[in-house]
C-alpha cells in the first residue's frame, strides 16, 4: 500500500504540481525522481510511481510541463502526424530547453532531498521505463 501526496514545487520559473509517492510505514526512503515521458502525468505513470514506492522508495513525479499546462496534457485523443496532435507536441517541448530541463531537475531534486520521508545521500531519476541517473546531488544523463 502506498500514499499519494499532491505537491507543489517552487522553480526559478514558476511552480510546478505533482505527486509524491511512499509506503506505509516509517521511512525514511530512497527517493526517486520519476520524469514522464510527452504524455505527462496520467493513470499510467502515477501506477508505476506507486507501483515503486510499494516496493520501499519515496518518488516524486513533477509536472515537467508545468510552463504549458497542467494534466491532462491531451485533451484529444493523440493522432500521429494530425495537425493538433503536432501543435500540442510543440507547445509541450518548446520550453523545455535544456538550461530550462537542468534548472528544474535541481529545484525537483532539492524538492525531494528536502522531505522527511527521504533518506538523505542516493537519489535516482527515473525516466519513462528505465533509471536515468542515479546520484548523490548531481544530475547524470
């Protein structure tokens, strides 16, 4: 069994909504950064994140498109290649620049770090299906 927090996190350019993800129990826990894929945060990811905070992690899942909109990303069902489809693909990537990825990866991080239920020392970033970085305060690709 898990517990799903809802959680604002302050950027340097602006704040972002997500969830926060534990077990029962007592911590503190391993925290996980866990970024979605385009399709942002939806049923599916939030399963996984509290699929592995059953399995003893606290994970924090942001909203990395908080500069667009908030979930649901798409409000249409996704054609590949329809002119809708590629407007909101554009209108979701285009601030996410690199220098803007990086800044917010460290407010996230900083977020997490900061949480009573997160042991302090290892993190690990989890993007779409498989661990991006795994670190102690620094971001890896």
């Amino acid at each position: 069994m898990t517990i799903e927090t809802t959680v604002r996190i302050t950027t340097r350019d602006g704040d972002s909504e997500g969830f926060l993800y534990r077990p029962e129990g007592e911590g503190p826990w391993p925290g996980v950064l866990h970024l979605t894929d385009i399709g942002g945060i939806r049923p599916a990811h939030r399963e996984m994140a509290g699929k592995l905070a059953g399995e003893g992690f606290a994970v924090l899942m942001p909203n990395v498109f908080y500069r667009s909109r908030k979930p649901p990303m798409f409000d249409f069902p996704i054609q590949m290649g329809e002119e809708k489809t590629r407007k909101r693909f554009a209108e979701l990537s285009g601030p996410l620049t690199p220098e803007a990825m990086e800044r917010d990866a460290e407010s996230y991080l900083d977020f997490l770090a900061t949480q009573a239920d997160v042991a302090a020392g290892l993190l690990a970033a989890v993007r779409n299906r498989g661990i991006l970085a795994v670190s102690k305060g620094v971001v890896a690709g």
